[in-house]
C-alpha cells in the first residue's frame, strides 16, 4: 500500500485524480457519442476477407482515446507538450483517411516518417545511446541519433498497427507497457509525469469496451488504424522519454525494448519472414503470433489475455532487470534469445499449418463425377481429389478433398 501511495505522489491532491479520472470517462462516453455519426459515415469495419467479426463495428477507438487525452490535458496546459498532441492528432488523422478511404502502404510510411520527424525535430525526442549493449561500454550514435530515433518510432507505429488483429491485444500491450513506464519512473526516484496517468486512464476508457471480459464478451468498438497508429506515436513518444538523460535516465533503450516486446518481435518476425519469402512487407496476412494461436483452438479473449500477460512479464524482465542493475550487455543477450526462440517457434507453426491446410474442402457441382474430372487431365495423370459422398443437406454439393503429395 506505501509503495502505491509513493507512486501516485502527488495524488494526495484530488485535482490529478479528477483529471485522469475524467479522460478515462470522456473516452468512455465519446465512445458511445460517435458509434452513430461513425456508421453514418462509413467508419466501420465490415467483416470478410481476414476479419471474421460478426456486424458492423465502429472504428472510433483512436478518437475517443485522443478525445479523452486532449480534454483532461486541456485542464492545465502545462500537463502535455503541443507537439505531443500535434504529432498524435497528426497520425489520427492520416489512420482516419486509411480507415474511411484507404492509402497506399508507401504513402503511410511517408506520413509516419512524417510524424516522427515532428517529435525529433519540434519535439527535440531523440535516443542518443543505447547503452552497454555490447559490453564495451555505451554504444553513442552522434549522426545516426535522427535517423534511429526515426526508425524506431516508425517500427512502435507499425508494431501496434499490425498487432491490433484480435479484441484487446494492442490497448492491452499499451496498458502494460504504460504501466511498467510508470512504475520505473517511480523505482528511479523521479515524479511521474501527469501525461502518463492520463494516457493510461484513456486507453482504459476505451479498453473496456475493447477488450473481452465477464462483463463483455466481444468488443464493441475497435482502434481502426487510426487508433493503433496514435498509440504506437504515443508509446514511441513516452519510450524515448525514458531513455533520454545519460546516466540519470529512467530506463536503458534495451530495457524499454522488452517493455514493449512483444508487439516489436512480432512485428520484426513477420516483416523478415515476409521479406525473406520476396514479398511486400507490408501486405497483411494471417501469420501474426495471434492468428497462429487462433488456429491452435484458442479463443480469441484467452489468445488476447495471454499474449498481454506475456507482454507484461517481459515488461517486467527489463524494468526489474534495469533497476536490479542487470548489466546492459545480458539484458540484450536475453531479449535476442527470445526473438530467435519465437522466430524459431513461430516458424514451426506456421509450417505445421500449412501442411495441415493441404487437404482442403472444395464444393464441386453435384453433376461433376470423378469420370468428368479425370476426363478433364492429361493422359496418364492421376485424380488430384478425393470425391466424398454427397453431404446430408439439400444443396447439391459434393465435399471433395485434396490429396498430399
């Protein structure tokens, strides 16, 4: 109970706790304010193709989580930098025209690049070291500082884009990552900023119609790709926060990695595997860490919850690692063991599944005999498919099934 006390600090003072309280309400309400104008308006996402969710839901989580960010920070304007809001409302309004019109993936990349050249250059966020990662003392960029602190936010932004495929996964990594930020902040002596409480009560606000519990077993409304982007900005902007100050920072860069771990080895996984195979790295599939657990029986809240309770406890790893004065160097031993174990794993499952989905059901006309199929085939080939019995119902379709090879 003291250390929770010591946390909140300053929240002895009812004035913080009414601010916080009141973006997680805001976003909460706005919620429910715009699911009619967003179906009016198109914001929706149907089902279809990859997306297997049942009706029309509103793709308004990004705006009522910045609704609810904005209006608490309103209350003292030395809560939040502008440049924050400016580069957050920025991204939310490129998402918004992604989710409403559709862009192209080149031109979003413009558009983060965009977004992550306002906070390093107005904002003046920049990683300048990385540490003792190597073991051979801190590892300083000098000319490289802009150009990795660009890679990095565009790699938050797109890690919680692509990891926002399944109820409550992205605004649950979010919620933890928030919260192991909050709680170094604290271990490391130093006031934790009001932006923090309110971003975390925010993302609250809208998780608890996002994410499936007793209490809602599907999600009501989703993030879009304005919400996840405006969450990966949000995260870059307070993980760089982190690192920044020298020997007095909060956390190493390597310890802000295994915060927000599993999103980015996810991300970095599927875009090598992509890459690797000659394709878009940038085109969507179903081989992300969730779908592949999906396609294991899991459902899509216990899927959601594990692989949030996972990203916690690697939050924890390089928080409490950090903190216990685990040296740089092993802290990036063990983050690199757990990318190549889950590229390794990922991999395997991934293979193992699409083994399994050779043999697939194909409707054939119930006038198509193997006779009129073999006579469809060069001489001398074999049947290809397994004709199986007409099924019980009345819609004159035979469920063949391919054969291995």
């Amino acid at each position: 109970m003291a250390m929770i006390e010591d946390i909140l600090g300053d929240f002895g003072n009812a004035t913080p706790v009414l601010i916080s309280g009141g973006g997680l309400v805001f976003t909460a309400l706005l919620i429910h304010l715009l699911s009619k104008p967003a179906a009016r308006l198109g914001l929706v996402d149907r089902p279809g193709g990859r997306k297997t969710h049942d009706g029309l839901i509103p793709l308004t989580g990004g705006l009522a989580i910045y609704g609810g960010f904005v209006v608490a920070s309103g209350c003292d304007s030395g809560i939040v930098s502008p440049i924050l809001l400016l580069g957050m409302g920025f991204v939310l309004a490129v998402g918004l025209i992604d989710d409403l019109y559709g862009l192209s993936a080149r031109f979003r990349l413009v558009t983060e690049i965009g977004a992550a050249l306002i906070m390093v250059i107005w904002g003046d966020k920049m990683i300048h070291d990385l540490g003792d990662i190597v073991g051979t003392g801190s590892l300083r960029l000098g000319l490289f500082a802009i150009p990795f602190t660009v890679l990095c936010t565009v790699g938050f932004i797109n890690a919680f884009n692509m990891s926002d495929g399944i109820d409550g996964l992205a605004s649950g990594c979010a919620i933890t990552a928030i919260s192991w930020f909050i709680l170094a902040t604290w271990l490391a002596g130093q006031p934790v900023p009001l932006k923090e409480w309110i971003l975390l009560a925010a993302i609250l606000g809208f998780a608890a119609y996002n994410m499936r519990h007793p209490l809602r077993k599907k999600a009501s409304v989703f993030l879009g790709d304005s919400g996840s982007m405006l969450l990966g900005f949000a995260l870059a902007w307070v993980a760089i926060q982190m690192v920044e100050g020298g020997p007095n920072r909060i956390l190493s860069p390597i310890a802000v990695a295994w915060v927000l771990a599993l999103p980015v080895i996810d991300t970095v996984r599927l875009m090598a595997q992509r890459g690797l195979r000659g394709g878009n790295p940038f085109v969507a599939d179903r081989e992300h860490l969730h779908h592949i657990l999906l396609r294991k029986n899991l459902s899509p809240g216990q899927t959601s919850w594990l692989l949030v309770g996972i990203n916690g406890a690697l939050g924890g790893v390089g928080v409490l690692g950090h903190h216990l004065g685990v040296p740089d160097f092993w802290l990036t031993m063990g983050f690199v063991g757990i990318f190549l174990a889950h590229y390794r794993l990922t991999t395997y499952a991934c293979g193992v599944d699409e083994a399994d989905s050779a043999t697939l059901p194909l409707p054939l006309p119930e006038s198509l005999d193997a006779l009129s199929v073999r006579q469809c085939l060069p001489r001398g080939s074999e049947l290809p498919i397994e004709l199986a019995h007409p099924s019980d119902g009345t819609d004159g379709y035979r469920e063949p099934r391919l054969r291995h090879h």
